[in-house]
C-alpha cells in the first residue's frame, strides 16, 4: 500500500493555520520543500516560518520520519 504524505507549511508563525500538499514520495517532498525555502528567502514579507512532513498512519497525520528514525529536516541535511 502506498503512504500518504503531505508537506505542511505554515507561512507566518505562530499563525495557526497551515497549508498542506499532497505528495507522491519524500523526494517530490523535499523538492516542495526547497521551492517554499527560496520563495520566502525573496520574500520580505515572510519573516518566521515553519514546514515539515507528515505520514497518514492509522487514521491520523504525524510526523515522518525514515527507517533510521531522521526527519524530514535530517533527511535534506544529507
């Protein structure tokens, strides 16, 4: 069975509302990822924000993280 994923990005923290996309694999994620970092680098209206990524695991969202235990932000320092 193939996972759900989804990157969550929050654009202003602490905001809580969050954006969520859908993706098909952690290496589409991380290429999400990288755009929202760029875009908001050029952005001077962004000042804080926040992003991850999340697995659908038994009927609820948390956090992914790998067979080694890394998450997403562990993932992209490699």
């Amino acid at each position: 069975m193939k996972k759900k994923l989804r990157v969550w990005y929050i654009d202003r923290v602490p905001c809580d509302k969050s954006t969520y996309i859908s993706v098909n694999n952690v290496k589409e994620a991380i290429l999400i990822i990288k755009a929202l970092i760029e875009r908001d680098l050029n952005d001077d209206r962004i000042t804080d924000n926040a992003m991850g990524l999340q697995e659908y695991i038994d009927n609820e969202w948390s956090e992914y993280y790998d067979k080694d235990g890394r998450d997403i932000d562990e993932i992209m320092e490699d």
